[in-house]
C-alpha cells in the first residue's frame, strides 16, 4: 500500500467516526426532547394507581370504566345490604331459612280480599298471607277485611313441621295459589328464599327427624306404692316449679324463668299435688329441639330429681323403667350434646325462634 492509499483508508475511518459521534450526539437529544413531550403530568405508582381506588391524582375515566368501578362491590357485602333490606321490610315471624317466601306486588292499588283467596289459603297446612299498602304496616291473615286496599302481598309457606309432611301435590298447590293470586292482582312474582321448594323442603324434614326427640325420665317410690304427701307438696312449693295454662307443672331455670321441662303423672295427666293424691311416680319430659340450651337444661333437670330422690326416697328409671346410674346419664348427656351440636350448626339453636316455629 501506497503513501496516498494510507492516507485515503484515513480519512475515511476519520469521516466513519465524525458520523458516528454526531449521529449517537443527535439520537440522545431527540430522545430527550420526546421523553419530556410525553411524560404523564402524573407518575403512578402502587401508592396512586387509580385501580387500587385509594389514589390522591388521577385521571378522569371514561364512562364504560365508571360503571365498571360502580358495580366493582364485594359479594359478601351486596348479600348482606340485601338481606337487611329485604329483612327489614319483612314483618315479624317470618324466617326465610326455613320457609319459602314470595312476594307478589300489585301493578295498582288493590280494594278488598277477593283477590287473596284465603279459604283456600286456610285450607294448605303451613301457609300464611300478609298484605300491606307502600309502606305500611303489614296485615296478617286475621286482619285482612273486605275493604282493605293493598298493593303488596307475601305469601310463606314453611317447609317442614312436626303437623304435617310436605309432598309434590301440596307444593304444586302451593306454587298454583301462588300464580293464582299474582293474576288476580294483577302482580309480579318475586321469590325471596326458597324457589326450590322440594330440595329444601326434604333436607330440612331430613334434618326434623334426626333433632325431633323427646327426653323421658321416670321417679318412682323406692320402697312406698306412693309418695308420701307432706314432703311432695313442700317440694313443689320451691320457685322452680310453675303451673302452665294447661295446668301442668313445668320445671323452670330459676334465674331465666326458661322452661326445662313438663311433669306429668305416669299416665300422662297434670299432677294433682294435695293430701288427697296418690301419686305412683312422676314423669318428666323434655322437648329437645323446644328446650334452650340443651345440655345444661338436662344437667338441672337431672340435679332437681336427685333432690327429689333423697327427699322423697325416689329412684330414677327411664322410659323402660331401668334404674339409671351416672354412666347411663353421662350416655344421655353425650347424645343430647350431638343433637345440640346438629341444631346449632343447622343455624337453628333449639329453643329459638325459628326451632319452635318448626316443632310446634
């Protein structure tokens, strides 16, 4: 290679270079200029997002965002506005776990209980109709007349009760009246709990015949034919003990007042508590599902029938008038335990509201 050929190959890396750096020098101030036309006026971070609703600046969303946003609320919390809502404008004694309930509201004002009927309503074992006008009270049944104006009515229907069994004829029946009523009234149906009539319905008699038990507990004269008359009638004077409008003694918490239990005599009569009696033994009898707080009703209700014994030298048998010792109570205590455990899991504790409105 040449003099002028070295110098030529040069200049030529010499121009590569020039062109490079001003090329490189170029790009970084065009970045530049373009990094701060389109930097946002707000910087977002964890802290700011606008998705995590909390953000102090952000930028207006559009209109299909904000319905998004507007509907964006917990499950959880829609069911409980919900259940408040239709809660609070239901009346008392209605229980919506163990009924089903339809609401029927009228297009217009609706004069006088034609439109109800309610022969064929008292002739369905477990429905009840309430009505009422706005917002009103509600009327029950035995309030409605023939000049009532209403525009809102619910129709309930309990699904399992120890009067009578539900089957595929009566809620058909049931559903029948239902419409019925809705085209006489010219009413839109809504249901507000248990559509599903049958699958309701017999889990819930399924779950009434494994709680629906009674407790039936036996004192007998040790040695007498009868009990002696002075001690019985200064037992029963305790508070513990009062007469229902049956006329039967029931045994009571002392501090509550709750009922424990109902005595009868052997025959199943009330007890006749006098010098005149001659009493063979007394029964007492525990509705399980009707009676509150279960276990410890029966450890009162076994307490006071030790008294009794030693007082009135008594001995306690059960049904089968076998003597019973502590290991057959601590028997009894476990199941009753269980049965309680079933209810309380059930959401339906015994000795509750909605327990006596099932076992009735």
């Amino acid at each position: 290679m040449n003099d002028v050929q070295l110098a030529l190959l040069i200049a030529g890396v010499v121009i590569i270079l020039i062109m490079i750096i001003y090329n490189w020098s170029e790009l970084k101030n065009l970045s530049k200029k373009q990094a701060s036309l389109i930097k946002p006026k707000n910087v977002f971070s964890d802290e700011n997002d606008p998705l995590f609703h909390n953000s102090n600046v952000r930028e207006e969303p559009s209109p299909v965002f904000e319905v998004e946003e507007t509907t964006t609320v917990k499950p959880d919390e829609t069911l409980i506005g919900s259940e408040k809502i239709i809660n609070y404008n239901l009346p008392d004694g209605i229980y919506r776990d163990v009924e089903t309930v339809i609401s029927i509201t009228s297009k217009k004002m609706q004069e006088g209980s034609g439109g109800l009927l309610l022969d064929r309503i008292k002739a369905m074992p477990g429905v009840r109709v309430y009505v009422r006008k706005d917002n009103n009270l509600w009327a029950t049944e035995a309030a409605v007349y023939d000049t009532i104006e209403f525009n809102q009515v619910l129709l309930v229907l309990l699904l399992a009760s120890r009067k009578y069994m539900l089957d595929s004829k009566s809620i058909e029946a049931f559903r029948e009246l239902a419409n019925e009523i809705s085209s006489k009234v010219d009413g839109s149906i809504f249901w507000l709990s248990n559509q599903d009539i049958e699958k309701e319905s017999f889990h819930l008699g399924k779950f009434r015949k494994e709680v629906d038990h009674s407790l039936i507990l036996q004192v007998y004269p040790k040695s007498d034919p009868t009990f002696h008359a002075g001690p019985l009638i200064d037992f029963f004077k305790q508070p513990i003990f009062k007469i229902n409008n049956k006329g039967y003694h029931e045994l009571i918490n002392s501090e509550s007042g709750i009922k424990i239990c109902t005595l009868t005599s052997l025959s199943g009569k009330a007890l006749n508590i006098s010098h005149e009696a001659f009493l063979q033994g007394i029964v007492f009898k525990m509705d399980i599902p009707n009676t509150i707080k279960i276990t410890a009703s029966f450890n009162e209700m076994v307490e006071t029938i030790k008294q009794f014994n030693t007082k009135l030298n008594g001995v306690l048998v059960d049904s089968s008038r076998k003597p019973l010792n502590d290991e057959k109570i601590s028997q009894i205590y476990i199941h009753l335990k269980k049965l309680e455990k079933i209810m309380q899991e059930k959401k339906i504790p015994s000795g509750s509201d909605v327990a006596q409105k099932m076992f009735n």
